[in-house]
C-alpha cells in the first residue's frame, strides 16, 4: 500500500494516488494542523471521502495511538464515562446528510488500513429491535423508550440492562469498521439495547459518525458526551449545510395544526380527570394542561387578529416581534419552560392513553403538541433575544380545501424564519473546535457559501476530474433547430416557439445520446407545460393530421419516465426507468425531471444510466416567494450596514449563485467516476453569459463551448458518443442497489468485474512528497471499470487533464517520480474506424468497422466544420512504431545506449505522452515529430509547439525530458524557447 509524506504526515493510500487527491489530501492536513477550517470541493469519482478518511486519520495517528481496546461502561448514565477521565485526543466527528451516505463513508473506512474505535450514532427508529418500540416514531418513540426503561414498570425493556455489562466485556467493540446493522444484530444475537450501546461507545472513539442533525439540532448536540475542545469536524455531503441549518432554527405554524394541539390539550384535561377521579392517580394535573389549552387559545386568537392588507405581500415584521406578541400573552422566558413541560407530560400522557386503550397493545399514535413545545424550544433557546435579528415573523394567509365543504377555506401559516444559517455553525466556534471541514461535489459558488455560514474559510479547494478531455463533452446550445432562441425566463417560456425548438432539439437528443437522458427543468411548472404541449402538438413545419406529435417522436427514440412531485412515487419512478433503461427493444430512456428535486440530489447514475443530462434553463427560485424575498431583503440589509470595502452578500448575489448551485448539483449526476464518459447540455442562451459561466463547477468550465449553430451541436455531439464508443465500450450489467435511503435500480457493476487493487503489497513505497513520492510497480489493465460509488484509484492509465492547472501549483511544482511496469500495449490496438462525414452524421453513436491488413495503416479524414480544414491522423499507428519515432527517429547518433535500449525508453516515454495528453493533442505531437525528423517544417517552430502542449503543470516533467530525444545541437534552442515561455520546467 503507498505511503506519502504530506505536510510531514505519512498517508497510507489504498491504491496510487493522483495528483487532484494528493491535492485535497494537502488542503485537509493543512486545515487541522493550522486549526483553520476549509471549504474543499472535489468532483464525484475523484475519490473525495477515501482521500477525507486517510488524510484526517493519518493526521489523528501521529498525535498518538487510537483508542482501540478501551472500554466503555461502567454504570449507564449520561456521563458515565467522561473523555475528560484520561488527557483526550482530538475527536473527529464525521457527519453526512443521511444513514445511507454515512453507510458508504464506513465501507470506504473498511478500505483503509486505518482502524480507530468507531461507531455510528443512529435514531431509536433505527436501532429500537423492542417488538412494540421499535413501530413508533418520533417523540412517541422515545417517550415510550424511557417509560419501558423504568425498571418499575411492568413491561421493562429486556434489553436495557444488558448494555452495560456487553460493553464492559468487550472492549474490542468498535475497533473493527460496524455500521447501524452491525449494531442491531449484536442486539438481536446477544441481547443488548443497540441504540444504547452506541450511546455508551461513543464516549470513547476516536471517529464518531452521524447524520447532521445530530450536530446542528441543539437538542441532540447536548446529549453528546464529547469534548468539543479542538474536535475536528466534518460534514460530508455539506452542499446543502446552509439550508439545512436555517430550516433547523425557523419554523412554520399553521393554524390547521394549531386547532388540533388545542384539541390535544383538551384530551389531556379530560383524561388527567378521569384519572383523579376515577383512580385517584393524581400523576398528571389536569391545571397545567387547562392552562396550556388556554395560552394556545389566545395564539390562535392573535394571528387571526393581524391585520394583512396584500395577501401576496403578507404581514412581516422583524424577528423580535415574536416575543412581543407572546409576552402579551403571558408566555415569556420565564414561563416558557413551564409550558414545555407541560406539552411533554401531555405527550407522555396521551402515549399512555392510547396504550390503555388498546388492550396493553402499543400503537403508533401522533402527538401534534410535538410541534408545539419545538416551536417554544426554538424560539426560547437562549436567555435573551440577541438572536432574533438573524430572524424574520412572517404571516401569510392561504386556501385549505376541506373534505366536508365544497369551498376552500382560509387558514394562516404563523412563520418564524432564520436567515442566517451560521446561527447553528457559530455554536461551535463557542466551544473551540479545531477544525470544521465541509467538502462535496458541489460547492461552488464558494464565496456565497462562506458568507452564508458567516465562519472564515482560510483553506479553500476547487479539485479537476480526473478524467481527460475525450470523455466530457460540456456545451451551451442558445438556439433551437430552427434558429429560435432558448430562454425560459418567464418572459418567453410560455410562447410556442421557445416549447416547439425544445422538444426538438430533445428529439434530437434522444436519438443521438445512448441509454439514459437526463432532462432538467427550472420547475415543475415549466416541465408539465412544455411536456403537455409536446403530446399535442407535432414539431413539423405544417401541423398535419398525418404528424406525429413531438412527444411520440422523443418517445419513438427513448422510452420516457417523468419525475412525480409525491416523494412517495420516487421510488417506483426509478424503477420503472431502470426497467425501461433494459429494454433493448428502444435506444435507451429518458428521465424527466427539475433541478433541486430528487433525481438532482444524491442519485448516482453512473454509466448508462446518464449519459447526458440537458438543462433547459436557470432554476431561479420563485421571485414574489415571500421566504426568498424577504432572504434579499435580509441580505440587502446587512450589506448597507456593513463598512465599505467589506465582503458581504447581496440579495441579487445569493439569488443567483442558489440557482446556479442547483445547476451544477443536477449536471452533477452524469459523470460518476473515472472511467465514465458523458456530456452536458445546457439549452439557454444566458449559460453563455460570463457571469453564469463563472459560477458552473471550476472542472466543468474549461471544457464548456458555446456554439452559434444547432447543426454544429448535433455534428460534435454524435461524434463524441461515436469515439466514446470505441474508447470506453466496456459497459456494465444493471441491478438492484441503494442509495440515499431510496431503493432503486441504478447502475452498479457485476461483483466479478470488481478491480482488485493493483498495488503489489509486498513492495515497500516511500516517500516524501510534495517534494518526492516513489511509487511501488503497477501492473496496468486496460478498458476494465469500477462502479461508480467506489472510488477507482487503483489505476495509472490516464492522468489529469490540462485543467488540472486549477489544482494547486505549489504541490505540483515537483512532479512524482514513478516506477512502473512496462506495458505492451500493440496487442490492444484496434483497427482503423471510418468516420462518416457531415451530410452521413445522422446515425446514433455507432460507427462502422472496417478489416485492416496487418501492415498497413490507413490514414484518416476527420470532418469537424469548428476545426477548418480536414487534418490527417494515423488512427492505428502502434506504441512500437511511436518509441522508434521518439528515440531512434528524432534522436539520431546517440552512443551512450544501445538502439534496444533506447527503443524501451522511447516506449516508455511515449506511453507516458499519451497519458498525459488527450487525443487530439497526441495526434499533433506525434505530428510534429514527424515534421522534426523529416524537416519539413522549421525547427524553431516545432519545438515552440512541442513545449506549449507540454506547458500545462502536470506535463511539465515531459516536457523536461523530451530533450533526452533531441540532437545535442538543439538542445540550447530547446532551453532557450522554455526560459522564453517564463514557465520554469521541474527537475526530475
């Protein structure tokens, strides 16, 4: 396994690292040693979360051993066994969005030779394995949990007890990788509470995991035993942090729920009642829950007595009016807990009801007053109301169709919104953490993110792809078939024109694009428009009774699936895409869908699953939404008030980089890892505008072409699935797999084509980079494919593009040295491939194959009207034939090696060449050789040209060495056009 020295840390990779991952690895031990916090961004495939485990855990090893084989126990209490019994090391607590996310984080730890004490925090909802518990949710859950747990009661918890004594006789736990299911079959084999048992472990890891909400809710926060001081944080997955964290302090309350908690305290009186007088139990006053019915009461009454003069501007006023309406109310900091505690007992006591009720029988019942005493929570949380500034009251009047009248009735929505998500993030900055680091696929914009967070980011990452240029294909289409332009700004979205020129160019699509499409829409508005137009109205020139309608021609090249609004519908949603993907009888199907939805978030459809995804336009979010009008005003202001020269946020900047995060969150979803290959399509003519160019993902951007011409996306697009074709034909079986908590068909390849590493362990691999890094002998295969959620590390064979100059030029100024096996690669050339020319450019991806003799090697006639005139390329010229070229052709009267000799190192450079280079740029290379050892051009030029396609960073060493090949007399030349380029080579 490879060893790299990274800021003095040794990091123990799984497989060879590249460049862009020894780049993060670099950003996220900077971060923790310099304390500082960092917003790293790195592409799906690059190997993100393994690059996060091995450097934090590298980085934690060196100040001491992990706590493998301590024990946790002791008497079960909240702080039965404190990490401040024994001098701590830093924790780390690593968080991602979902169970299932956290899931693929510990098998990627599995992957690692990396083994702290572990374990994964989860919900009763998860872990409860009670027969009757483990039915409920939520509140009702846990307050059944606790009841159960009381050893006076009757139906004591079997299970409860036994942690204690399981823990403290296996102090092993958590030294090996377990997940949430390894928890709940230990319960289920030996007895032991799983919930509780995670509880009690987590007192003493190294590296805790949990969903976020375990860190940005204040409730469950608290019932951490951690020493915050200098623990390192992550959030994983973190593209939606600041949403996530100003939903978690706003609510909404709407009038509806406000009757039914009235009535539930209602219940509650009558009940406590009967009990007194019927039993004598005098557990629960019948007082407390009166007086909660009454302050609810007059709740009610007051948000009905505010006056709204526009129903679609609302009523708002400032986050402190709340506590001015309710102190009129009697309900201030001081009752407000009193009042907790009773919407508490009221739940406890309805839980109680119920199960009396029923037999003794537990049931699933749902306490509305929940709601309630979170809402209390949330705006009592501190002692004053400092915090309030952050926020915004908002009361809005809506129409609630009723099943017992025909006519809507008017309700109202109560709103308190933060707009300030870094009212959660500050709480840790309170308690002196080490390091908070958020990293994902998309975080870009990274500006409007810090400042949304208001915390400083000194560590900053934008990583490339590590795939080259040949396997995306990234372009603005601003026209339609017919010359019309894209724009679905409400201004034009709606005209026949703009509906008609889309679902022709998607009937294009569809019929060039192999297997899965991916369609996003700004809405589901603009989605079910353009869909309920396209199924009535044909897109040729004269409608005739004859035509087919434009969806049955998209439908007649791929087989369509439409995402529902329901999040319950989902699931089958992707099955039946997956199932219609299957079908051979079509060219594949496509997926309807809307930027921020489901399909957008999280989905992995790697391979054929999405070959290209289509943006039809710019997910602005709604202008006249109150939420979002009042965030710009909120911005607007704290922008004014701010000192000039200050970096802040305004409105009109957050409004646009949000839409543009949901852009690069849904483009995100077609390139999954290493060896995919797919393209972008972006159909609005405002993608062309710089301004929304600079705030697509930084790997993406350089690759992005806007074309003038709907015919030239057509001719350029059908020949990239055609080339992608010959150079990535492997293709994967689909199955069954889950991801994100969703069960779904998604593409995942067969267990038998699974990559063993490719690493020979038995070698030993030093090394001490950035300044050096020697590598262990790899064995390369080619043509072979990972599954998407695994990272794909263990291969050499392509290097980063030209793009990589975004990664940072400090670490790649000295260049890794690697030793490698070498490859003959003539056996797996293939033979030469006609190409069609423009007016044949109809036909899907496929192309024609053609036998070549043995010997021969024909040339090639490339039609590209972008590229001027037809350039001749040598499509079968094998690895042999180029390493003569290199060393025997160019480099003639060398006598220090023999021919044989310098034939093999010819090989071996040229091998290198072409996996630096993409290949368009190889082809010119090999070109200008040509030209060298024939003369026909002047060598100044050629060497100019030589050393600008070895120009960019990671191609630096190359161009160092292909000096080796050149007559001594034009080595000075050579020298004196590299100083010129004042771009200084890297020794070797």
């Amino acid at each position: 396994m490879p060893t790299y020295k990274i800021r003095g840390i040794n990091v123990e990779f799984p497989f060879e690292a590249y460049d862009c991952q020894l780049v993060y690895m670099e950003k996220v031990i900077q971060s923790l040693q310099e304390k500082s916090n960092a917003l790293l961004e790195s592409p799906t495939g690059t190997g993100k979360t393994l690059c996060l485990l091995c450097a934090t855990l590298a980085w934690r090893k060196s100040l001491g051993s992990f706590s493998t084989g301590r024990r946790a126990g002791g008497k079960l209490s909240e702080g039965s066994l404190s990490q401040s019994e024994s001098p701590r090391l830093p924790t780390i607590v690593y968080t991602s969005r979902t169970h299932s996310q956290i899931r693929q984080v510990v098998q990627e730890l599995k992957r690692t030779v990396y083994r702290p004490k572990m374990v994964v925090l989860g919900s009763r909802e998860q872990l409860c394995i009670h027969p009757d518990v483990s039915l409920l949710h939520g509140k009702t859950q846990t307050n059944a949990c606790h009841f159960l747990c009381q050893k006076r009661t009757k139906r004591y918890c079997t299970h409860y007890p036994r942690v204690s004594e399981f823990v403290k006789n296996n102090p092993g736990l958590g030294d090996e990788p377990i997940d949430i299911e390894d928890l709940v079959n230990i319960g289920k084999n030996n007895g032991p509470c799983p919930y509780y048992t995670s509880r009690e472990l987590h007192k003493v890891v190294d590296i805790l995991f949990a969903p976020y909400n375990y860190l940005i809710d204040p409730g469950n926060r608290k019932s951490l035993t951690i020493e915050w001081e200098n623990s390192i944080i992550i959030f994983d997955e973190a593209h939606n942090l600041e949403s996530i964290c100003a939903d978690a302090a706003s609510f909404d309350l709407p009038s509806t729920l406000l009757t039914t908690c009235i009535s539930e305290a209602q219940t509650c009186v009558d009940i406590a009642v009967n009990r007194r007088d019927a039993l004598n139990d005098k557990t629960y006053n019948p007082e407390n829950f009166a007086i909660l019915r009454g302050l609810l009461l007059k709740l009610e009454k007051a948000i009905a007595a505010i006056s709204i003069n526009s129903k679609e501007m609302g009523f708002t006023q400032p986050g402190e009016y709340i506590y001015k309406l309710l102190k009129e109310l009697d309900i201030t900091h001081k009752t407000a807990s009193v009042l907790i505690d009773a919407v508490d007992d009221a739940m406890t006591l309805l839980e109680e009801d119920a199960k009396t009720s029923d037999s003794q029988k537990t049931k699933g019942t749902v306490c509305r007053l929940e709601t309630i005493g979170d809402i209390f929570k949330i705006i009592f949380k501190e002692d004053g109301n400092a915090h309030a500034k952050n926020y915004r009251v908002h009361v809005q009047e809506v129409e609630v169709n009723s099943p017992d009248t025909i006519k809507a009735k008017k309700s109202r929505i109560f709103s308190w919104w933060c707009f300030n998500p870094g009212v959660a993030m500050e709480e840790f900055a309170k308690k002196d953490v080490g390091s908070i680091i958020l990293t994902s696929g998309t975080l870009s914009p990274m500006d409007s993110f810090a400042e949304e967070l208001k915390l400083k980011f000194p560590v900053r990452l934008e990583n490339p792809h590590v795939i080259s240029d040949n396997q995306l294909w990234a372009g603005i289409v601003p026209v339609g078939p017919s010359g019309h332009p894209f724009n679905s700004s409400y201004k034009t979205r709606d005209s026949a024109e703009y509906k008609l020129n889309l679902g022709n160019s998607i009937v294009n699509f569809a019929r060039i694009v192999p297997d899965g499409l991916l369609v996003f829409f700004p809405s589901y508005y603009l989605m079910n428009l353009c869909i309920e137009y396209w199924k009535n109205t044909s897109g040729a020139s004269t409608n005739t009774s004859n035509s087919s309608t434009i969806w049955e021609r998209i439908c007649k090249h791929k087989r369509p699936v439409v995402e529902p609004r329901q999040s319950s519908l989902f699931p089958e949603a992707i099955d039946d895409y997956m199932s219609k993907l299957r079908d051979t009888s079509s060219n594949g199907a496509v997926f309807f869908a809307v930027c921020r939805g489901k399909v957008s978030e999280g989905l992995d459809f790697a391979d054929q699953a999405g070959r290209a995804v289509i943006v039809t336009g710019i997910p602005f979010a709604l202008w006249n939404d109150p939420k979002v009008r009042l965030k710009r005003e909120f911005l607007d202001e704290q922008a004014r008030s701010q000192r000039t020269g200050s970096k802040v946020l305004t409105g009109d900047e957050w409004y646009s980089q949000q839409a543009s995060r949901a852009v690069n969150q849904a483009v995100g979803r077609v390139i999954r890892h290493r060896h995919d290959h797919g393209a972008i399509i972006f159909c609005d003519e405002r993608f062309a505008k710089p301004n929304h160019q600079s705030q697509i993902s930084l790997w993406i951007q350089p690759r992005i072409k806007c074309y003038s011409k709907f015919g030239d996306v057509v001719f350029t697009l059908t020949r990239f699935f055609r080339d992608a074709a010959i150079n990535y034909p492997t293709k994967p079986k689909l199955t069954q797999i889950e991801e994100s908590g969703v069960k779904s068909s998604l593409v995942k390849l067969d267990p038998d084509i699974f990559l063993k590493p490719l690493v020979d362990k038995s070698h030993s691999i030093e090394s001490s980079f950035p300044a050096e890094v020697k590598r262990g002998s790899i064995s390369r295969q080619l043509h072979e494919i990972l599954p998407a959620n695994r990272s794909n590390l263990s291969f050499n064979d392509q290097k980063l593009s030209s793009t990589s100059k975004y990664t940072n030029n400090k670490i790649l100024e000295q260049r890794l040295i690697i030793k490698k096996e070498t490859v003959d690669l003539t056996e797996d050339v293939r033979p030469d491939e006609e190409t069609e020319t423009c007016s044949q450019l109809t036909a899907p991806y496929f192309v024609k194959k053609r036998k070549l003799e043995k010997a021969k090697c024909n040339s090639l006639q490339r039609c590209d009207k972008s590229c001027g005139p037809p350039v001749q390329e040598c499509s079968s010229l094998q690895v042999k034939s180029e390493s003569q070229l290199v060393s025997s052709g160019i480099r003639s009267g060398v006598s220090s090696s023999t021919s044989g000799d310098q034939e093999q190192k010819g090989k071996m450079f040229i091998n290198q060449v072409k996996e630096k280079l993409s290949d368009g740029e190889y082809n010119e290379f090999l070109g200008f050789m040509k030209a060298l050892k024939s003369k026909a051009m002047k060598i100044g030029h050629v060497l100019e040209s030589i050393i600008k396609i070895f120009s960019a960073p990671e191609r630096l060493s190359l161009r160092q060495r292909f000096k080796d090949y050149l007559p001594a007399k034009y080595h000075s030349l050579y020298e004196h056009y590299i100083q010129k380029t004042n771009d200084p080579a890297v020794d070797l």
